[in-house]
C-alpha cells in the first residue's frame, strides 16, 4: 500500500494524495446531500461538461508552467471555432460535407497555433512578460472577432457533427474521449520528452536553462503554439457543443482555468507542476459545480465556491509545510 | 530634458507616440481637436485613471491585483445598502464609505498574501472568484437604480458654451481623478513609504532584510488599490446613475494593459503616475480618433490589440541612449 502510494507520488506528484481524499470527501458529502448526486444522469452531465473547462485547462498549463501565462486562450479558441465555422458556412452549412470540416479543422488549429506562435516569438525574441503579451492579443483577437461578426452567432452546421458534442462512443461521451486523449498527450509530452524538459527548466530558471544548453528562444515559441493547438480544439468542441459561434463564448473561464491550474498543485512561478493532479483539480471543480446546482444553488454561488476553494487549499498547504518544517527542526534538535 | 528621457524612457516614448498621434488625429478630423472633444474624453476616461493609479501601486510592490474591478462593484452594492441604511448620506459620507469599504476589500488580499505567503495573482484570482460569485449570488444580477440623489445627480464643476452651441463640460469624476493622481504621486515620490515600496518591489528580500517591514507594504498597496476601486466604483455610478453587478468584470485586465503600457513592470520597482495617464490616455484617444474617423465600433479592439502588441515590440528602444551616442561622436 505504501510502496503504491510512494510510486504514485514520484510518477504524478505529492499533490495528488490530497487532492484525490479532497474529492473523495466532496463526492461523499454531495451524494449524502442529493440523492440524486451518484446517479448516471449528472455522472453523464459532468462528463458532457468538463471537457471544454479541462481543454482550456490544458492550454493554460503549459504557459503556466513555463512560468508565463496564457490570457488569449478564450479568444484563441474562438477565432479556432469562428474558422472552422466560415468554412462549413462557405461549403453549404448545414449540408457540408466531411471534407469541409476536415479542411475547417485543419485550418482553426493553423489558427490557433499561428496566434499562439506570434505570441511566443513576441515573449522570447522581445522579452516582453507573458502577461501583457498575451493581453495584448486577447484585446487583438476580441477585437477581430467582433470586427468579423459584427458581435453576433454563426450558427448553421451540419447535424452530424452534433456527435463530438452530444455523441458517445461505447457507452462514453465523445467530449469526454477526446478531453482524455488530450491528457494522455500533454502528460507524455510534458514528462517524458525533451519538451517537457525543457519547459519545466525554463519555469525554473530561463537563464540557467538557455547556458545550460537548451534552446529556450525556440522552446518558448512551441510552447505558445502548442497552447494556441490546444484552444483550436476547445473551440471546435464548444462550436460542436452549442451548435453556433460567438466571440466571447466561454469568457468567464479564462480565471478558473487559472484557478484550475493552481488548484492541480502547478507552481504560480512555474517549473513544477503535472497534468494528472490539474486533471483531478479539475473534476473537483466540477463536482462542485454540478453538486451545488443539484442543491438548488446557482452556477454564481459555485464560482465563490471556487475562489474560497483555492483560499483554502492555498492555507492548507501553507499549514502543512509550516508543521513540516517544526518537525523537521525538532528531529534537528533531537539528533544534535 | 535628457536626465527625464534617462529615468523616464517609457513615459517619454509614451508622451512622443501619444502627440504623433494627437496631431495626426487634429489634421485628420475636424472634430479631435475641440474643447467639447477633449472634455469628454476626460469624463469618460476618469474612472480608468483613478484605477489605475490604484493598480501602480501594487504593481510597483511587486504584486498584480485582478480582483478590483469586480471590488468597485462589491463597494457600489454596499454602498446602496449603506446609504439607504443611514438614511440618505451625502458626497462626505460617500467617499468615506467607498473608500473604507474598498479599503477592507483591499485589505482581505494583504492579509491573505502575507499571512499565508501565498502569490498575490493566486490570492486575487481567487478573491476575484469569489467576490464575483458572491455579489451574483446574493443581488441575483439585478440592476439598482434607486441610488440616494446626492450620488445620481450629475455634479458639474465647469461649464462653457462654445461657438456653436454646444456645452463642454467637466465633471466630479475628473477631480476625482486629478485628488487620485496627485495623492498617488505624493505616496510613492515623496513619502519615505514610497521608497520603501519602490525598494519592496525590486527586491523583496532585501527590503525585509533592511528591516522595512513586509506585512505593511502589502497592506499599503493592496489597501490603496482597494480604496481608488472604491472610489472608482463610486464615480462609476455617478456617471452611468445604475448600479450593475457584472458591468465591471473585465475593466481589470484593460486597466492592466494601460498601467503597464505606462511603464509599470509586472515584477515590481518601476512605474510612474504619469505613465499610467499616458497609458490610459493612448487606449483612449486611439479609440476616440477611431470613432471620429468614422471606423466601424467592432474594429476598435482589433486596433488596440495592434497598438499595445507594437508598443510591447517596440520597449527595447531606449530614446535616451540615442541622445548620449550622438553626444559621443561630437566629442
């Protein structure tokens, strides 16, 4: 049991243990509070909702860790869906056929990473902060959107691809698959290649990571399109998900994907932080949501029940580390 | 002149691109260069400064604060209540509350960050969540319009009817903004707080260990940017004469990208007073000049988004710098 725990610990980080007895505990009290808590139905809704929330999540991570951050990933994932929308309106709407969407996908991803790419080269080559790089291209990309659709929907697509929204596949939803296979990538991608080396060096210490050898100029520049691929494929699932296009869908999780990250355990400074524990903060969050909606609160009571949330995982933690630390120097005393 | 090209390098760019784009603006458009014009500008973009200025502190103490747009809209809710609680108030009672009430808002992210050691972006996003939600929750989105008289009745401090008719005015917010401003530059010019906050900001660790006292610089910057979005939040409904729980959300990051612009660094230990005007003042006549040149209102972030992501681009010029080589080649 130990020994499990210990390997689970060194392969997904220490923040997973408490995370995981978090939504134990959470999951426990809900379906105490609402008989209706642990029954397929809201299993079912959870899994059709977390996808869009966890995708934006995973784009937001990489940045992040990098010890930058990524304020252009709502807007990204827009222009991705706005894409991907022209082209199926542009080969008949409704009676598109696969070849348009196929040739929509590929064009929102070169989008997103285009946008995502620009970004990079603006952070590594001018040195600008990730903050105000990424602002900057939020009010851009807003700003193109609106100019595009003059702020209103694009709506009109073909019913098949209400499938990767509302679909499932064995029993599973499509949303829920695709979200998985995002994680699966972004967690090989992040611990075990060079990349994700690379990444997390560069959270650490970017100047000690470009004498180390490391090319952190072109690292940073992946980074961000990489992040811009990400949102292209949030945008698209929540083009399949609400069947019509707006800029500004989505706006309000910009900060809790944010929270999501730190919640995960993700180092604020960057260098340290895992998908694994992100994914769980995640469910949690989510669990909370659905849980207060069963309980007859609305998503606004959630959202503060988030934020409280983070307050009190982040107090938390500080306690823990400061009881640590007096062990540690009593031990000290001991042993002199 | 050079010494301020030396020590303000940002503003003094800011100030070049900001009259460029003044004269081109007064050649292109009748309209720009008119008393109505400017005044209006001032009106409207007084709210903005006075955050702002709220902002610089805390960045100049090496913090960031995302949660006082969704304050100023906490303080506008408590202040209805507070007032009608009283039974009525006036414009004494009025900044007092605001900025008390900002104040404590300001006051709950020092104590969180400093007690806790935790990051202020992490404090602020969650506070910004938590805030948000609770105001949502507990004014169940609704509109307040039954504000005390005293606050929704439009103060004009200066009127004059110009040629053809139309008056140009300016009103309480711009003073407002220019007591802000002014109080803002004394804090962090000439108060020894101020260096100490400059010294902060630079240099945490080195600040604690000269014995400046941490828990202090916290709770000056986040409590000051607490009460200017009090004040703000206050000055915000004397414009628009509603109170809206979710009208603000978002002002933050605008806000953010105009201190910033003005020279502040995310990190801490530089930003400027002026700077933030100009910053804020840039976004602003870029947008008015948009307008007058007839551009589709839909085009005007794109612009913007151009604007800032240029004048990023741009930040490694030092004007000063060319100056000092011209100087060497004659000697």
């Amino acid at each position: 049991m130990s020994a499990l725990y210990r390997r689970l610990v060194a392969a997904y980080g220490p923040e997973l243990p408490n995370l995981v007895a978090f939504l134990v505990l959470v999951v426990v009290i809900f379906s105490l509070l609402s008989p209706r808590f642990l029954t397929g139905a809201n299993l079912g809704s959870m899994a059709f909702q977390l996808p869009e929330l966890g995708l934006l999540t995973l784009a937001m991570l990489m940045p992040i860790i990098s010890g930058g951050l990524n304020l252009a990933i709502i807007f990204t994932a827009n222009m991705a869906g706005l894409t991907l929308a022209f082209v199926l309106n542009q080969y008949g709407g409704v009676d598109a056929g696969i070849g348009a969407f196929i040739l929509g996908t590929v064009l929102a991803l070169g989008v997103g990473a285009l946008s995502g790419a620009v970004m990079g080269a603006v952070i590594a080559y001018v040195g600008a902060h990730p903050i105000l790089v990424s602002l900057a291209m939020m009010i851009f990309l807003r700003g193109l959107g609106e100019f595009l659709t003059r702020g209103g929907d694009i709506s009109g697509f073909p019913p098949w691809m209400a499938v990767i929204g509302h679909g499932t596949a064995f029993g599973i939803p499509v949303p829920l698959i695709l979200f998985l296979v995002c994680v699966v990538l972004w967690h090989i991608l992040l611990n075990h290649t060079r990349h994700g080396f690379s990444v997390r060096m560069i959270g650490s210490n970017i100047r000690a990571a470009e004498y180390g050898g490391l090319h952190t100029k072109r690292t940073l520049v992946l980074i961000y399109t990489l992040s811009g691929v990400m949102c292209a494929i949030a945008g698209i699932l929540m083009l399949s998900r609400f069947n019509s296009v707006r800029v500004g869908h989505g706006e309000a999780l910009l900060l809790v994907t944010v929270l999501a990250c730190f919640l995960g355990g993700v180092d604020p400074f960057g260098g340290f932080g895992r998908v694994v524990p992100v994914v769980v903060a995640l469910v949690v969050l989510q669990v909370l949501s659905s849980g207060l909606n069963l309980l007859g609160a609305s998503q606004h009571l959630a959202t503060a029940v988030w934020g409280l949330f983070l307050i009190a995982v982040m107090v938390l933690r500080w306690t823990a580390a400061r009881l640590s630390e007096r062990r540690e120097s009593e031990r000290r005393e001991k042993g002199s | 002149m050079l010494s301020f090209l030396r020590s303000y390098p940002t503003e003094s760019k800011l100030l070049v691109v900001l009259l460029l784009l003044c004269a081109g603006l007064a050649i292109a458009s009748p309209d720009f260069l008119t008393l109505v014009n400017f005044t209006s500008l001032l009106n409207n973009n007084s709210v903005n400064v006075i955050w702002a200025v709220g902002l610089l502190v805390v960045l100049i103490a090496g913090g960031i604060d995302i949660s006082f747009a969704v304050a100023a809209s906490v303080v506008q809710y408590l202040c209805v209540f507070a007032f009608a609680a009283i039974g009525g108030g006036n414009w004494a009672i009025g900044f007092l509350f605001a900025g008390m009430f900002g104040l404590g808002l300001g006051l709950i992210n020092a104590f969180l960050i400093h007690q806790f050691r935790i990051i202020s972006i992490v404090v602020t996003i969650a506070t910004f969540n938590a805030f948000f939600g609770l105001l949502m929750f507990f004014s169940g989105g609704r509109f307040l319009y039954n504000l005390p008289s005293w606050w929704s009745v439009r103060v004009i401090l200066w009127e004059h009817q110009t040629a053809d008719g139309t008056w140009a005015e300016l009103i309480l917010p711009v003073a407002v903004m220019a007591g802000a401003m002014l109080a803002t530059w004394a804090l962090i010019q000439r108060s020894t707080t101020g260096r100490q906050l400059f010294a902060f900001g630079d240099n945490p660790e080195g600040a604690r260990r000269a014995g400046i006292p941490i828990w202090l610089m916290q709770s000056i910057a986040f409590g000051w940017c607490g009460m200017m979005a009090g004040i703000g939040g206050l000055m915000q409904s004397h414009i628009t004469r509603e109170v809206v729980p979710n009208a603000l959300v978002g002002r933050e990051l605008e806000v953010l990208a105009a201190v910033v612009l003005g020279g502040a660094r995310l990190g801490g230990g530089r930003g400027s007073v002026l700077g933030c005007f100009l910053g804020v003042a840039l976004v602003a006549v870029t947008q008015n000049g948009l307008n007058l040149l007839g551009v589709s209102p839909f085009a005007f972030n794109m612009v913007i988004g151009i604007i800032i992501l240029l004048a990023i681009s741009s930040s490694n010029l030092r004007p000063a710098s060319w100056f000092e080589r011209r100087k060497g080649d004659r000697t």
